[in-house]
C-alpha cells in the first residue's frame, strides 16, 4: 500500500502466490499488522490486486486488518469478485461513500377527537375545507342576568374554541347567535312594561291590597293546578312572602297608622308582589301593548350586560353576531323555500314544519341527535313556548310533532309583514336561517347546552335540511354539561340561580375557569364550595410555582452561567418533562380533555417542586434553564386555555391585565435592594441582640408589604425569597395565618386549663384522709369499720370478699396520695 508520503508500495508476489487461501489471509494480516495504518492512505492496483483474491472478509475477527481494508474496497468499488475497471479506480482515489441510510420507524401521530353528540362517539375530527373550521353556537335568550348555567356553556366553548385555534392550529370562523325575539322575551318585556306603568301611577295603600288579592287568586289556582315540586315550591314561597308583606299593610289600614307608616308597608308589599303583580296585569292588559319598541328594549339592556359578563369572564367574543331582528328578512326567505320544497305548510297565519313528510322522504331523517324523545309533547311545548301553545294553535298542526316555522302575531305581541300575515319568527328556525346565510349548507360545528338536543337542535337540523335538500348541515355536534347548584338543578324560571356578577363578587374569572377545565366540558359540572376550593388550590399551587422560578431566575449570573453542566436529576427532571408533555398532547387530542391535561400540568410542577426542594436541602443551585422551559410551556397552556391574560410571560399577571411586566419590571430591583437590606439590619439585630429591631422586620414582612401586594419568605441560611402576589390573596393569607394562630393560641390556653383543672382535681383529692373518702358515699354504703371502710351496702347486706378487696386498694392508693400531699404540706409545696 502507498500512502500520502510517497512510500513505495510493497510486493504482494510473495503472498500472492500462497495457494492455501486461508493461510494466504494470515499473511496478509501479519503483512499489514507490522505497518502502522496512518488514515489517508490511498488504493494502488497492487492493493486491489490483492484483495479481488478474497472472496469475502475473514470470519475470525482476529484477522481485523484484513477485514478493514477488504470492507473498504468494497465500499469504494463494489464486490471484489464483480471486477472493477482500472478507470473506476483512479477515480474514486481518496474518496469514501456514505454507507445506506434509513428513516426511524417513528410513531402514529395522535389524532384529535371530538366526542360527536350526532353519533355519541368521539370522532375524528376532519374540516371540509382544509384547516378552515365553520362553527355556529346557540347564543343566550335576553330576557334576564346571565348566570353560571350561561358561563357553563360559553367558558367551555371558549375553551374548546382556543384549543382549536392556538393548540391544533386550526382556522375557527365563530359565528354566535342573540335570540332578541322570543316567548318569554315577549311576556317578560310586557310585564316589564306595565308594572313599571302600575308603580308610576302610584296606587294607594288599599287599592294595592285590592289589586294584591285579585291577583292571588288565578295565582292560587296556577298554584293548585301545578304537578312539577320544584316550581310548586317556588310559587308557594311567592304566595307565602307576598301574604307576610300584605299582613302588616292590612293591620295598618284597620288600626289607622300615620299615612307614612301605611306608605311603608305599602312600598314593601309592592315589592315582594311585583312577580305576582307582573304576571295579573299581563294576563288582563297585555294584548293592549302593540309598540315593538317595548319589545326591543328589554333585549338591549340584557345583551349589553351579557356581553360585560363575557369580557368579565375573559371569554373572546365571537367572529360574527347575529340578532333575530336583524334577520327577519331572511328568516321569511328561509321559511318560504321550506314550504317550496314540501316540507312546511301554512296554517292559519303561521307556518309549521311538516316532520312527517320529512321523515318520510327519501335521504332525510327526523331526531338525529335524541331520536328516542320524539314524540315527547312536554319537551315539544316547551321548544314552541308559553305563549305558543293553546288549543287553537295546537289544532293548526297537520301532527302533534310539528312545530311552528312562522308564528302569527296575536295581540300584544311584536310582528313583521311577511307573504302569510303579520307574524313572527318561530325559535328555531332562527339559528337555521342565520347559520345558513353565514356559513352555507354545511358547517364542521354546531355547539350548545345538553338540554338543547332535543327539540331544538333536532328541529334545526330537520328544517334546514329540507332547506338544503341535504343531510349534513351539522358534521359535529358539540354539547356542554349541565350545570348544577350544591347538587341541586339550576333553573332560571325557578329563581334557582347565581348570576355571573354574582358569582364574580366571590371569585376571579380565572378562578371559575380553572373550575371548569378541572372538569369534562361535556358532563354535569357542580358548582359547588368544593369545586371552587379545588380550583382555588390549584392556582394556588401553580401560582407558587411559578413564584419561585421568577425568584430563581432573578438571581445575578454570568451570561455563561445560564448554562450549566445537567446532573441525573435535570436528566430525569427533563424526560419527565417531555413525557408530561406528551400525556398533555394526547389528552387534547382525546375530545380535548383538559381534566386529564390539568392534572399532568399538575404533576410536572410536583416533580419540579421535588426537584427544587432536594436542590435547597444540598444548598445547590436548581438549573434555571431547565425550570424556564417548564414555566414557560406551562404559561402557554394556560394561555391556550384562557387562564392566563396575554400581557404574561411568565406565569400568573400580578397587578391586573395590561400592568403585569411594567409592574415587575418596574418594582422588584428595589423590592429586592429593600430584601437585602432587611436582611443586613436583622443581621445586626441578631449578633448585637436588638429584638426591636427584629420585631420592626418582622412587621414590614408581616403587615406592611402585603398591603402592597409583596410577600418575603424568610429561610434560614438562605437569601429572602421576593414575590409578587395579588394584594387580595396576601391579605388572604395573613387573616388565614392570624386565624390558624388564634386557634393554636385557644387550643394551648385550653390544654393549659385542662391541664390546670387535672392538677386542682388531684390536688382536692390527695387533700381528702383515707378514713373520710368513702363517709360521704351514703347512697351506696350503710355501714363502715374503724378505718372507714364500707361493710355493708345501702340494703344492709354485707359486702362481698370481692367488693371489699376492690375498696380496700383504693383506700390504700387514697393512703398513698394522702401521705404525699401531707409531705408537700410539710415542704410548703401545697395550698
């Protein structure tokens, strides 16, 4: 072989000529084993020559020069035996070919599933177009305050909806609904009206007690004709506060009070009656109300204050809204190309869907979702309304399952022109007509409350199918738990509800929402004390956490000191990270199921708290890189989630959304020059034995900084932690901390008393001669010896050996204790 210093190559005649070819290769091995292998060497025809003489490399690996060069022949000019040209020599001198490459195996990608209520399965989620997804969500009727059965539904589609957008990456068109016409609209806005229009006329105390017991009695018989518990127990309590409030009135008229107390009692029967009121002055003026502007108002008011609940609630306001009123036009277009198609009829006025003609034809099938509540009358009312449904209206319909396209207006109600009458829009053809003009005959989501399946979404689908002469108007279905109050059922007609101010007043908005990513977005959610302290333990959890990686990250290194060497444990810290990562990803995937998601988020932050505590004990430094990255993954979950504001780049915002990184930005150098300080000075305090000065450290740590929103966490040995932390929550935390130190202080004033009543109790006993302890038992013995111990019971009949020998050792012991105390007496020990 000649190598890059110009050496000679060897003669190979010598071993060429070696018959044996197993003692041809030993040559050859001792022949280059006595070479040093300098890499560079290039091939001379002399090395080929030799080597097209081997059929294959050596099997003993003994043989290992051989078996290198014989490889690297073959890499360079294929198999010795396939005869390659001298051209092909020279031009592959001093080069070496990668050998073959192949790809990992890798792992099936985990797809995203929706739990479909169409099939009640979770499936795949697919778009129709690409990465585009069309979404339409039933919006609120506005009649009254939004309450949490209302945040139960747009929280967790606002949830859903920023996963799918920020997490899967998708392109969410959000179209949301404001259903401003409607029955109880109607009847809420008229009662409005003219309760507002009976106080202003300002009746007199009698003529209100008149007025009070006209309307009690159709209230008495509602009352009596009543079936369901839970709304007979509300009006009975209407019934119940309305005759206490008419009580006093009464007895002030009779006893002929001063017409300022009259006036008082009046103004409090009028208030507890307003409902009562309401509802008798409906029922005998209402057809007399004919503006539509007295229908419109009640829904503005409403709609503004829901869409403040929403932004209170940090839930992202929709891509597109729509009002019924705004789509009446449509709404008559919708219904007409209905009744075109065969499958609405018009009746009187109004227009109804023909359900039986659409389950009939060809392709089309009605009760999709909730096919075995077809049929159900209760249900079917009560998707037409109150005001929809009398023996007239139900004699209109060709069958009991049809239900009302186009309503005609009867007195007192709103109406628009249209090709049958003045009318107006049935309740679910509305969202049909908007959804369709917006996004088309076929949208990927349709979302709403479980209680909507049946019949509004059922009817949705029927008659916008038959509009689109097709069956897919809705591919997903997606439908939020109910939501319930400590177990019980929340329902508005009932008065059993909290509003979302309400319920804001005692919680943050981050708080509810961590309460319902703690749960399935699609089963019942309890909004109950312990759903709310498991929430509030969580934020209390993470907020620590991230507390503690802003301290660590604040702590003064070099820039190379960001980068330090990664011991077992950032290794193990660090497959865990990403292994939590993973579970977090397929629990996404699994019809997004944040529950899952949160507890792993939850885990990880154990084994990074585990990991910073085991860091403390061994007075080592945790790695901050690594702690950034963990911190920084979990703030963006929580911000895909909606927990977090967008102003944070790390953790929780403290100050308020907008103020978070100027705030820490701004204040923590000098919070952190104040720390160090405090910390010299109580230095100084401990070594020159100053306890003032300790008691003054103590109180700017323990009563003066929380006001500012600044909590110092002292550790011995160690520097003083700063954190930044909601001025309510660390006042919290001190009244909590006064609160656990108050009870310790009780329970050791009680033990001491205790202990104190135990010690008086043995004392008055030791004090009492053996002689005289069984004298006052009178109503157990009659007759005792000359030491005083009892003989006989209180029957006269002598004791037993067993009961004498029971007395006779607690004399002794009463001896014992007597003669100590008469020692202590002696010694000026006793009292």
């Amino acid at each position: 072989m000649a190598g890059s210093s110009g050496e000679q190559a060897p003669d190979y005649r010598s071993i060429l000529s070696i018959r044996d070819e197993a003692a041809r290769v030993r040559a050859l091995d001792e022949h280059l084993s006595t070479r040093s292998y300098v890499q560079g060497y290039s091939l001379s025809r002399a090395d080929v020559d030799v080597f097209r003489q081997l059929p294959a490399p050596p099997a003993d690996t003994r043989l290992f020069h051989v078996a290198r060069w014989f490889r690297h022949v073959e890499a360079v000019l294929g198999s010795p035996r396939g005869g390659g040209q001298p051209g092909g020599l020279q031009a592959s001198r001093s080069r070496r070919v990668q050998p073959p490459w192949s790809p990992p195996a890798g792992s099936e990608p985990c797809e995203l599933r929706l739990y479909n209520s169409l099939t009640r399965n979770k499936d795949v989620f697919v778009p129709q177009n690409g990465r585009r997804v069309t979404w339409y969500c039933c919006g609120p009727t506005v009649y009254d305050a939004s309450h949490m059965g209302h945040a139960r539904s747009y929280i967790s589609f606002d949830i859903l909806r920023r996963v799918l957008r920020d997490y899967f990456k998708f392109d969410v068109f959000y179209c949301m609904n404001i259903t401003d016409i409607d029955d109880k609209i109607i009847r809420r806005a008229r009662q409005s009206y003219l309760f507002e229009q009976y106080r202003g006329k300002q009746p007199r105390p009698a003529q209100l007690l008149e007025d009070v017991r006209a309307a009690l009695q159709p209230f008495s018989v509602k009352l009596s004709e009543t079936s369901d518990p839970d709304k007979k127990q509300m009006l009975e309590r209407i019934q119940q506060a309305v005759q206490l409030a008419a009580e006093p009135l009464e007895k002030a008229l009779r006893s002929g009070l001063p017409a300022e107390d009259v006036d008082r009692h009046a103004q409090v029967l009028l208030e507890e009656a307003k409902d009562l009121l309401s509802d008798w002055l409906d029922c005998t003026l209402g057809s007399e109300v004919t503006s539509n502007a007295i229908f419109s108002e009640l829904p503005q008011f409403w709609e503004r204050e829901f869409h403040r609940d929403m932004e209170a609630l940090n839930v992202l306001p929709p891509d597109v809204l729509t009002r019924v009123s705004e789509y009446v036009p449509e709404i008559v277009s919708f219904v007409q190309k209905i009744v075109d198609n065969g499958y609405g009829y018009v009746s009187n006025g109004s227009v109804y869907f023909d359900t039986v003609k659409f389950a009939s034809s060809k392709g089309h099938s009605y009760g999709k979702l909730v096919p075995e509540a077809v049929g159900d009358q209760k249900a079917l009312h009560e998707g037409e309304g109150d005001l929809s449904v009398s023996a007239e209206r139900l004699n209109e319909k060709r069958s009991p399952n049809d239900f009302a396209l186009w309503k005609a207006s009867k007195a007192g109600e709103p109406s628009w022109p249209c090709p049958w009458g003045k009318g107006r829009p049935g309740w679910h053809i509305e969202c049909s007509a908007m959804a369709g003009t917006l996004l088309g005959a076929s949208m990927d989501l349709h979302g709403g409350g479980f209680d909507l399946r049946f019949p509004h979404h059922d009817n949705e689908l029927a008659q916008s199918e038959a509009y689109f002469e097709n069956d897919c108007w809705v591919r997903y279905f997606l439908h939020t738990g109910h939501l319930t109050i400590s177990g019980c059922k929340m329902s508005k007609s009932l008065k059993n509800f909290i509003t979302i101010k309400d319920a804001l007043k005692k919680h943050s908005a981050r708080q509810l929402r961590l309460a319902f990513l703690l749960h399935s977005w699609k089963d019942t959610l309890d909004y109950s004390s312990n759903t709310m302290d498991s929430a509030l333990q969580y934020e209390k959890f993470m907020n620590e956490f991230f507390l503690n990686v802003k301290d660590i990250l604040r702590s003064p290194v070099d820039v190379t000191g960001q980068f330090e060497k990664w011991e077992e444990e950032e290794i193990e810290l660090n497959e865990s990270f990403y292994g939590r990562k993973t579970a977090v990803h397929e629990a996404l995937c699994d019809s997004v199921d944040t529950r899952t998601a949160m507890e792993e988020m939850r885990a990880l932050v154990s084994q990074c708290n585990l990991y910073m505590a085991n860091r403390k004990s061994a007075r080592r430094r945790p790695n901050r890189a690594l702690l950034e990255s963990i911190a920084r993954y979990l703030t963006h979950m929580l911000k895909i989630f909606g927990a977090i504001e967008e102003e944070s780049s790390l953790g929780f915002p403290v100050g308020g959304p907008g103020s978070s990184l100027n705030l820490e930005g701004t204040v923590m150098p000098y919070l952190q020059a104040l720390s160090e300080f405090r910390e010299g000075v109580r230095k100084i305090a401990r070594d020159k034995k100053v306890p003032e000065v300790l008691q003054l450290s103590d109180a700017l740590r323990d009563d003066i900084l929380p006001e500012l929103g600044v909590r110092l966490e002292d550790h011995e040995g160690l520097p003083t932690v700063v954190k930044l932390v909601d001025r309510e929550t660390l006042l919290r935390e001190r009244e909590e901390k006064k609160r656990v130190e108050e009870e310790r202080r009780r329970k050791r004033e009680e033990a001491t008393r205790k202990r104190q009543e135990q010690e008086a109790a043995r004392l008055a006993k030791m004090k009492v001669p053996p002689r005289e302890m069984f004298l006052s038992e009178s109503d157990k013995y009659s007759r005792f010896d000359e030491n005083g111990l009892p003989t006989h019971d209180t029957e006269g009949k002598e004791l037993s050996k067993g009961q004498a020998k029971k007395l006779k050792k607690l004399f002794e012991a009463q001896e014992k204790l007597h003669t100590e105390y008469l020692q202590m007496v002696q010694n000026g020990g006793a009292q």
